[in-house]
C-alpha cells in the first residue's frame, strides 16, 4: 500500500527549502562530475579486439629500434567512439596504459640517439579536448600529454596536460613533426 505523506506547507521555511535544493543540486553536480570521469584503462588486449565487440578497431605497431610495444584500440558506439592506449616494452611489461579518451587520439614518440639499450623513448599522447562549452561533436582542441620514462617507477610518467588549438589531423601531424615526434599510432 503506497504511504502518503502530508505536511503543512507553513512549517517548511524559505531558508530550509533553499538550503535543501542547495544539497540537492550539489549531489546531482558531484553524481555528475563522477559519472563522467575517465573509466580506469582495461588490462593491455592481445593481438585482436575483445570477442563479440563489433565496433572495434584494433592497431599495433612495434619500433624496430627498441622493441618497445604500441597498442591501440578504439569502441564505437555508433556516432561515438573512445580511444584507448598502451605501451609496453620488448619484455612486455606494460609502462603506459590510457584510459579510453572520447574521440580521436594520436600516439607519438621521440627517439632516443642512444640506441636499444637506452631507457624508454618519451611517449606524447594527442587527444581529442572538449571544454565545457563544447558540443557534443565539435571538440575546441587537442589535449596533449608528454610521459617520460621514470626507472624507479618503471613506467611512463605523465607531465602536466596542454591543450593545444584545434587544427586538421595534417596539421597537428607536421606540428609534432616539426617538434622531433613520430606518430606511432594510428597508421595511416
């Protein structure tokens, strides 16, 4: 049997109901806020696109200089997709991984003149930026984070995150170019 619940509207006070809507739309905004945060990266994939997942791309490329491992794997959910990466070096052991990025993402390294046995090359992770502002399928700009190689971590570890101005994927190709950065992935 549904309760109902009756209440003399004069015993609710404009400060209790203010303060209440406060709290309200606060826990909405942090729900929110924590709904749309990144999702933790998925263990490094083998060599295919997890099974029964038909929108998935799969790419995987491996320097011959260093050995080193680059993986990436995009989920479309239709007009929507995430990005996700991975590095791992010749014994594979995992030294980056991605959390699924919306949209476009691009992989590049800088190589080290010191040859194979030099420690990891520096790894710059290109993304596509969506401000707060932005529609749905316009991102403003490119989020871009450089991870450099830290031996007592044994992984790549992210330095703070730029965002650069939206420009065509030719563009942002010759920019990296012109800074010393191959693009890994994707090929193209």
């Amino acid at each position: 049997m549904p309760r109902s619940f009756a209440f003399d509207r004069a015993t609710i006070r404009r400060p209790a109901l203010a303060v209440a809507l406060a709290a309200a739309v606060t826990a909405l905004v942090t729900a929110g806020a924590l709904a749309s945060a990144q999702r933790p990266a998925s263990p490094q994939p083998a060599l295919q696109c997890p099974a029964g997942t038909p929108s998935c791309t799969y790419t995987e490329k491996q320097l011959a200089l260093e050995g080193y491992r680059y993986q990436m794997m995009v989920l479309s959910g239709g007009a929507d997709w995430d990005s996700e990466l991975w590095v791992s070096d010749p014994q594979g052991r995992a030294l980056l991984a991605v959390p699924p990025t919306r949209g476009n993402a691009w992989l590049a390294v800088r190589q080290l003149d010191a040859g194979p046995s030099a420690a990891a090359s520096s790894v710059r992770v290109v993304a596509d930026y969506y401000g707060p502002n932005d529609p749905a399928v316009a991102p403003s700009g490119f989020a871009s984070t450089i991870y450099d190689y830290d031996a007592a971590r044994g992984a790549l570890v992210a330095q703070p995150t730029a965002v650069l101005p939206r420009s065509t994927p030719e563009q942002l190709r010759a920019t990296l170019q012109a800074e010393g950065w191959t693009i890994v992935l994707p090929t193209e």
